[in-house]
C-alpha cells in the first residue's frame, strides 16, 4: 500500500466508524480541547561513560528536555505534541554520537538537536482509536517494534495507527509506518545511511487475546520495507504465548519466521525462538530465559530493525544488529528491592546459532530509587568477548525528573 492510499483509507475510514452528530457537541471546538488538556514538562540528566577496547574511551554528559502536551477532546478528537531537545551539558562533543562523528571512539548515541518527538490527531470512541501523524509505537515486550526509550533521542514513527477493541477481548492493532525517526537524529538522511530517518512502506498488524485465565495470545505480522536501508527490509511472522501460572509464575513463548522482502539484496529464511519463565520467591524475582535469533547457514540472521535493541543481549549493545551467524542467548535476571532501591543483576551467555562461535559473556547490574518526581538509575555493564567482537564496559548515572 501506498502512502496515500493508506492516508485515504484512514480518512475514509474516520469518516465512516467515528462520525458524532454535531448535535451531541455541548462545547465549542476551542472550549473542548482546553477543557481537560495537560502540558507536562521532563528532563533526563545522564552521565555515559565507556571502555572499548580498540577505540578510545568516551564518555557524554547530556540533558534531555521534553516537553509535552496533550488536549482535551472534542467529539472524540485529540491533538497531542511533544518536543525534545538534547544537549551536551559541558557544550563539548567529542565522542562518537553514531553520525560518524570522531570514528575513532566509542559510541555513544545520544546525538545533540532539537526535534518533534510527536505530533499526531487522534479519534477514540468505544471500540477505535485511530492516531494520524509522529507517534510513539511500543508492541508487546518492544522486541520487534518499540520507542528505543533508553536513548536521549527516542525512536517514533511517521504512521497512521488504529486499534480496534469491537471483538470481545480482542485487540486488534495496525500501522502503516512511512518513516522512523530513530535515535540518531535527522544529522544523516542519505539513501542507504545507516543513521539518521528511515524512510518506509510498511506494514505493522498485532492482534491479542486475553479471554484466557491461562494468559495472553498474540499473533502478529510485520512486513517491512525500508527504503533507506533495503537490507532491512523483512516480512515477519510470528506466534507470541504469555502465559501465567498462581501469583508467583510467569512464563513467555515465542515462535517467529522471517524472510527477505522488497528490495532486500540477501535471500534467506530464518527463526526465532523465545522460551523465558519469571517467579518470585519472597521479595525476589528469577527469570531464566532462551533467545534464539536464527541464522540461515551463515547468510543471514534474524533482523529487528526496529526493535528496543538495549533491552535484549545485554546493555553493552554490542549485538544491536544480528551477526550473520545468528544468535543464542541463555539469560538469567534476579530483580529485589532493598530499603526502596530497585536492583536488578543480568548475565547473558551468547553463542552463535550456526559454526559454533562463542560469542562471549556479559554481566549488567542496576540500582534505582525513586525520590518525590526524580528517579535515580546508576547502572554498569561489562562484556568480556571470546571468538566475537572486543570487551566493553559501560556506567551509567541519570536522573530523571517530572513536572
């Protein structure tokens, strides 16, 4: 589908599932969406530090200022925007932001600039909520599609969404991505970048069921076709399970098929494999997990191009994109809160899907505290490689503060 075939389709749509007699408006236009509106106003304050080694080290010091605001409804109607600004707080970029800025150090991908994080109309009855514009799209555990949240600068889309709630316990989720405004920035555009926006014709459908006591069933499709970056381009299909056991036990399993679309140079077919299982004992949580990111003989692994990529195989991010051989991680987390502190200890052991190359070994712990509206994170992640890439050491120090 077509830009603006889906821009009419949505529009016909609207037209014909969410028209309101204007007989029911008892406020103006202007009166409704002040009537209820909210402007909120967010920094992030955050201290990078890392340890590569073969690069120098580099370390950031950056603020982000958001600032957002959401309008009340008319008929239905909503207008929401929000803006960002991230700078370096000591007014000195000197390491590598991911625009090919000092190649020689570390990344770290928190690019200065000013950008609309979101702009978007919204229409929400009963049963439908259809969003127009710059939105913020998190499906599922953001695996395959999220906001890259973590980063300074968070990833959106340039979409029209609807989810549709009519079938009884059913949600039924759809986008049309025509661009992704990603962490990077809008520093580096070019056709084929690997930073900068992507532009897109693409399609995203997620439809969930929760009419199980058991737990929750997701089926999902996610065709891709990316046309700055044409080895992105994937269809994706997949079966998500998440299941639920008493108080204490939960469990997810995941089965999806990918393969090469559009205008992809590569031809490959590949799996993924998702078996995890979460209980708490006491003040405890344990979660043991097994991701299996498949390779097709060494020609391909599996892509997730637009996924929340600091959330999964560690936190040092040095599998943010699949490695040909694919990927095998056996993971174990145990989370507690002590005196109010949050803490969370990680260990990830990362093997290749095919050739058996022992990727290596990562450990990341996290402590946050909540004080009034400012959350406080210090968090560390050390990787230690074996046949794969170089050791890295990461530290982190944020503050993030609401109004």
């Amino acid at each position: 589908m077509k830009k603006h075939t889906a821009h009419l389709l949505c529009a016909a749509a609207s037209s014909l599932l969410l028209s309101v007699p204007a007989a029911h408006a008892e406020k103006t236009f202007t009166e409704s969406l002040q009537a209820g509106s909210s402007v909120k106003l967010n920094f992030r304050t955050r201290y990078e530090d890392v340890s590569w080694d073969g690069l120098e080290d580099s370390d950031a010091f950056t603020l982000r200022s958001r600032l957002s605001y959401q309008s009340g409804a008319w008929n239905g109607f909503g207008l929401t925007a929000e803006f960002d600004d991230v700078t370096e707080i000591d007014n000195k970029v000197d390491y590598n932001n991911g625009n090919a800025i000092n190649k020689t150090t570390a990344v770290i991908a928190d690019p200065e600039g000013t950008e609309v994080n979101q702009a978007f109309i919204s229409y929400t009855n009963f049963n439908n909520q259809i969003k127009y514009g710059r939105q913020r799209i998190i499906l599922d555990n953001a695996r395959f599609v999220g906001n890259v949240g973590w980063r300074q600068n968070e990833q959106t889309y340039d979409a029209v969404s609807i989810s549709n709630k009519t079938i009884r316990y059913t949600n039924i989720f759809y986008a049309y991505l025509n661009n992704v405004n990603r962490v990077f920035g809008e520093q580096n555009t070019t056709k084929g970048a690997t930073a900068g926006d992507h532009a897109q014709d693409s399609h995203l459908l997620n439809v969930s069921y929760t009419g199980f006591s058991a737990g929750k069933l997701i089926g999902y499709s996610y065709l891709l076709d990316n046309k700055s970056a044409a080895a992105l381009s994937t269809n994706t299909y997949g079966v998500r399970w998440q299941g639920i056991v008493g108080t204490d036990f939960t469990y997810n399993l995941e089965y999806a098929k990918q393969s090469d679309a559009a205008k992809n140079p590569l031809s490959y077919d590949v799996d993924y494999i998702l078996a995890e299982g979460a209980l708490k004992v006491s003040k405890f949580t344990f979660t043991l997990g097994y991701e299996n990111l498949g390779s097709d003989n060494g020609i391909a692994g599996f892509a997730t191009p637009l996924a929340t990529l600091h959330a999964f195989q560690g936190w040092t991010d040095r599998f943010l994109a699949t490695p040909a051989n694919g990927i095998k991680d056996v993971y174990f987390n145990v989370g507690t809160s002590i005196v109010g502190v949050n803490l969370l200890l990680s260990y990830h052991d990362l093997k290749s899907d095919v050739k058996s190359i022992d990727y290596g070994t990562e450990y990341d712990f996290q402590a946050t505290k909540k004080f009034g509206p400012v959350v406080y994170t210090a968090k560390y992640s050390t990787y230690s490689k074996d046949a794969f890439g170089s050791d890295t050491t990461k530290f982190w120090l944020m503050a993030d503060w609401s109004f």
